[in-house]
C-alpha cells in the first residue's frame, strides 16, 4: 500500500538539477550526466549539440529560439534525436527565477521549481525540428552574402599565414612524407575511428588530436602523436601521454589553457591565429609538408559551414582550400580504401587453386596420362637423391 502510494504521488515528467547560464559556452565545462541545462542561444549549434550529448544532459531549456530561420542549424536535430528533451522559448525572465545548481521538472513544455511554473515554452520533436529545417533553407541567400564578406576580412586579416605559412610553428614530430590522421570531437568521430582501423593499422600515419579529439584517439586505443588546442578542453592522461602540444592562442600571444599544462610540469607550443583549432591542425600538418591529411570528425558542408558561425565559416573555407589537393575526409577513406591482402588469404587462394587443378585433372580424359607423368617425375627425383650417396 505504501508503494502505491508513493508512485500516485510521483509528479509527471523528469526532474534534474538546473545549470543556468546564458552562455553556453561557460556551461559545457560544468554540466553533468541528467543535468538540465538553461541557456539562451539563437540557433543551437553542432558543436554545442555534441557537447551537450557527450555530457549526457536530460534536457535543454532555451530561452531563445533553437532554429530562427536564418539558416537550417544542426544542433537541435542532434538534440532530439539523442533523446535529449528541448524546450525552446521560454523567454528571458527564466534567469530571474532559477538557481543554478537547484532542482526543476519539465513536464510538456511547462518548467516548475518545486510546485511553481517559472516558465512555459515549446517542446521540440525530430518531426517538429524537421518542419522548421525546411523552412530555414529559405534564409541562405543572406548568410551566404555575410559569409562571403566575412571571408574577404579573413583573407585580408591572415593572408601572410594563408599565403606563406607565417606564424605556424615548428614542431619536432617528423610529418614530411606521411600520412596524417587529424581527429576532431563530433558526434560521429568513434565510428568514424571504427571505421579506419584497418587504414591505422596498415598506414600508420601521424595521429593529430584536436581538443576532445585527442582523448577520443586513446579511448580507440591510439596514442596521439600531436595535440592541438586548449589542454582545459583534454583529459589529463592524454596530456601526459608524451604527445607533442600546441597550443592555439590570441593574437595577442594570450594561450588559453597554457597555466594548466604548467601545472602538469608540461611543455607546448603556442600557434598565435584566429581560426578554429582543426583548422590550425590542418595548416600545420600542410606546412610539415604531409603527404596526405585525413580527416575525422570535421565536416564541411555547407550547412556545416554556415553552422560554425561567420567568422569561424571564413577560416575553415580557406584553410580547406588551402590544403585541397591533399585532404580527405574519413567516410570517403573508409568507402576506398582496400585493406593490404594478408598472406593467409594469398595461400588460401593457392590452396583452393591446386584443388579446383587436381580435380579437373582427375575428372578429365588425360587424368591417366597426367598421372603417369607425376610417377615418372617423383621416381627420376628418387634415383638423383639416391646418387647423391
């Protein structure tokens, strides 16, 4: 009886512990597993999505809208379809009147603290986060003309690093004439490892990790060669793994990150630009005069692009075109790449062969005549071996 009792008085939906900031990126550094997370970020992006699923957060309450129309953003589609609650709209008088660190319910799209309804909002599914996808397309054209711009500014502002590779450091890890595998976080990034297994074993090329990449390298069971981007970002054990660090840092020569890896009694180098870590990665694995640059979990399309914001966009498009004629990307890889035949297949082969041979031979005319022969040849090999003593 008590039992039921208590399940009669279980309040509807899930209940979590709130991490309230309107930023999300002082969020995702202290966010937890079942933590609802309270942010107010137009048009959630990839990378914030992936950090939000890594973390294993319940659910993402957004005071502003997800997906505005402006272009169709990939972050809440990998919201909801991970199984991660999203509630969008909620308005801003919902940091007024939460706590971070307290406990709240969603039930619906309504938010309660306790048993007072702080703020209501709509719940976003995969068939609702498709609908508004679509209607997003329409708004391209314009972010495509910002984009542009923001591009020309970008080329004018690090031309000398484009051009001429000025700026990116040297390192003591031997690339020239390798292979190179450059691992960012994503959500696709261990199936992506998966799936080059067999291209790692066979190639052995440089392993390059960037930020969560590089731990994602050792949970595969591969040790990164090289680390690029914020050791706050990277577990400890990956720092210590005797990986070579360079650090992306400000114009200014401002390194985030840099006192932790002092910390650690660890050295790095600092690589002073303004574009995205894998895209330094990249600029330095093409300077080292790499053979080939694979790359995992960073995707490029246009949507992808849009997606990383204008000036991030601008630096990745150029960077790529810098190292075009020698970068792929990790799904292409696994799609081409054949395997080195290993010599238990060749015998196996040879095997089969010298079967499918005697048994033609037996199953002919001539099998007879054949047969005769072999006697012969093993009786003259008998009579030379005897002459031998």
């Amino acid at each position: 009886m008590k039992l039921l009792s208590r399940q009669s008085r279980a309040l509807p939906g899930v209940t979590g512990v709130a991490r309230v900031s309107r930023r999300s990126d002082t969020l995702l550094g202290r966010v937890g597993s079942k933590d609802i997370v309270v942010l107010d970020q137009i048009d959630i992006d990839r990378a914030t999505a992936d950090a939000l699923v890594k973390a294993d957060v319940l659910a993402v309450v957004n005071a502003a809208p997800s997906i505005s129309g402006r272009y169709p953003n990939l972050g809440p589609d990998i919201l909801v379809n991970s199984g991660i609650i999203l509630i969008d709209e909620v308005g801003d008088k919902i940091f007024t009147r939460l706590k971070d660190g307290g406990k709240i319910r969603i039930d619906g799209g309504t938010i309660y603290a306790g048993e007072e309804v702080v703020a209501e909002g709509i719940e976003q599914t995969p068939d609702s986060v498709a609908d508004l996808m679509i209607e997003a397309k329409a708004g391209m054209s314009a972010q495509l003309e910002a984009f542009a711009a923001n591009a020309i500014e970008y080329m004018k502002r690090e031309r000398s690093l484009l051009l001429d590779g000025v700026g990116i450091p040297d390192i003591s890890t031997r690339i020239a004439g390798q292979q190179v595998l450059i691992v960012a976080e994503s959500a696709d990034t261990k199936a992506e490892l998966k799936s080059l297994k067999k291209y790692i074993s066979d190639f052995h090329p440089v392993l390059i990790g960037v930020d969560g990449g590089a731990d994602a390298l050792r949970e595969a069971g591969h040790k990164p060669h090289v680390i690029v981007g914020n050791p706050e970002r990277i577990g400890n054990d990956t720092l210590r793994s005797g990986a070579e660090v360079v650090i992306p840092a400000d114009i200014d020569g401002h390194a985030p990150g840099l006192e932790r890896l002092q910390d650690l009694a660890l050295g790095a180098v600092t690589f002073p630009a303004s574009g995205t870590p894998e895209d330094l990665a990249l600029l330095l694995a093409d300077a080292s005069d790499a053979a080939l640059i694979v790359t995992a979990g960073m995707h490029t399309t246009l949507t992808d692009l849009l997606d990383r914001g204008q000036g991030n966009a601008a630096s990745t498009f150029l960077v790529r075109m810098r190292v075009a004629n020698k970068i792929v990307e990790a799904p292409a890889v696994a799609r081409l790449y054949k395997a080195r035949i290993s010599w238990w297949v060749v015998a196996l082969l040879a095997v089969t062969a010298l079967v499918a041979v005697a048994a033609a031979l037996l199953l002919s005319d001539v099998s007879g005549t054949y047969i005769d022969l072999v006697k012969q040849w093993w009786n003259e090999f008998v009579t030379w071996v005897k002459g031998l003593f």
